[in-house]
C-alpha cells in the first residue's frame, strides 16, 4: 500500500507531522505483516479539509491523530 501525507500549509497547520510520526510508529512495529510506503506531498486540493492522506489512488479528509489508525486498518487485509 502507498500512503501519502499532505504536508501543504493547511495540512501543516491541522497536525500532518504528527499523523506521519503516528504512521511511521505503526509501520515500525507492523512491517513483517505489512509493506507499506509512506510519502510526502503537496496540496492535494482539498485545503479546507485538511489533513489530506491518499491511501494508494484514495483520497481521504479530515483525517486526524485519533482516527489515522482506524483509517489505514479499514483499508488493510492483515
């Protein structure tokens, strides 16, 4: 799975590097289960409706230290 984290200015601002740090962790302890990849980008379009994390071709709003995790394991098959 790709994963991509905006880390544009209104993303910045809503918390993106704590979701990433948070992503990073769980891709740690997780990886003889799961290959993940994990990037940065740039506005995704969505600015008001940050943080914006792309699960593979996925676009997802909204998305926050409390619920990242639940939103990636919606989308896994471990």
């Amino acid at each position: 799975m790709n994963i991509t984290v905006c880390i544009g200015s209104g993303c910045h601002v809503k918390g993106s590097r704590g979701i990433i740090n948070i992503l990073q962790g769980y891709i740690a302890e997780n990886e003889a289960k799961i290959e993940i990849k994990l990037k940065a980008c740039f506005c995704q379009g969505h600015c008001t409706e940050g943080v914006v994390v792309k699960f593979n071709e996925e676009i997802v709003t909204n998305i926050t230290k409390d619920n990242i995790i639940d939103e990636l394991e919606k989308r896994l098959d471990i």
